[in-house]
C-alpha cells in the first residue's frame, strides 16, 4: 500500500510540474512564451511617453508680452497708411521654462493710422497694428497698437503762427515697444 502512496504521489508531482513548465517555458532568446490559454489575446498597446503629450498640448497665452524693434527709422514724413514694416524681438518669449519665441525672431506691423504735421505747431503721428511673429517655423498672431508722435511747436500754437509747424513722428531703430499674442497659440 506505501508503494501505491508513493506511486500516486509522484504521478501528480509529475503533472503539477508539467503544466508550471508549459506556462513558463523559456524560448532561446531568453523571453517567456505564452501559455496556451493567452493565445489570441491582444498585446497590450503602448501609450506615448507623458512628456510627449505634454509638449503637444503646450500653448502660448493670449497677452504674453513681446517686445519688438524697428528693423528701419520709421517717420511720419516717409509712410502712408497699409505700408508693412519688419520689427525684431529684443528678448527670449519664455513659457513654462522653454524659449518659445528667441530674440532675434522676425514680427511684422502695419501703419493703421497717419497724419503729418501740420501748422500751428501739430506734431505728425502714426499708428503701428502689429500682425505677427515668426519663430521657429510657427507664426504667432500679435495685437496691439503702438501710436509715435513727434514734438509739437508750443511756441509756434501759443503765437497761432501758420509759418511755424511740428515734428514729424519718428520711430527709431532700437526703440522698444510691446506686442501681445493676439491668441493662445500651441507650439
């Protein structure tokens, strides 16, 4: 009767054995198979990286400041309403840690409004919209306004002259001036 024990013992030692090795049986390359009962099963889908996501989802504020300079002196002499002209950005446009915008990128603005100077010690103006800037391939949509005046002619309004007149505005090259992201804007 101990050798029918024994006997049955090891026959089931011997199937546990067997179905634990077919589940885990290793294949040259050193990966494990796949048990039988997992055959047909779909392979798990792999999920891009988190910072991947997050750079796609990244946008530059509608506001975020811009300052920008003249490429050319700009006067009210010399420009009529529609002309375009190509200003620089002086500083890095910084998002969450990242140089979005590099100092150097190109912005571009147009003249909206203009009148020169006149008699009686009017001082010429113009106006300059700002469109967009373009930085590392992407354009960005500006808004703002900027408004040159030149220097009137106190002398010549407070003695009512029609000889005497104002200064044309100027906008230097150097002269800084900002520019808003007109909407948030991915990158």
């Amino acid at each position: 009767m101990t050798f029918k024990f024994f006997a049955a013992c090891g026959v089931a030692a011997s199937c546990l054995s067997t179905v634990a090795l077919s589940q885990t049986q290793e294949s040259p390359q050193g990966s494990s198979q796949e048990s039988p009962m997992n055959v047909g099963a779909p392979a798990p889908v792999s999920q891009p990286a988190p910072a991947m996501q997050a750079a796609a989802q990244r946008m530059l504020p509608a506001g975020t400041i811009v300052v920008v300079t003249p490429m050319q002196e700009i006067s009210s002499k010399h420009v009529d309403v529609g002309d375009h002209f190509q200003f620089q950005v002086v500083n890095d446009v910084v998002d969450q840690g990242l140089v979005v915008i590099p100092r150097g990128s190109m912005a571009t603005g147009t003249i909206t409004f203009k009148t020169g100077r006149a008699i009686g010690g009017k001082s010429g103006k113009f106006e300059i919209t700002f469109d967009s800037v373009t930085a590392n391939g992407r354009q960005f949509p500006l808004s703002g306004v900027h408004r040159q005046e030149g220097k009137g002619n106190t002398v010549g309004a407070l003695l009512g002259s029609i000889l005497i007149s104002g200064r044309s505005a100027v906008m230097l090259k150097g002269q800084m001036v900002n520019a808003l992201i007109k909407e948030p804007t991915a990158y």
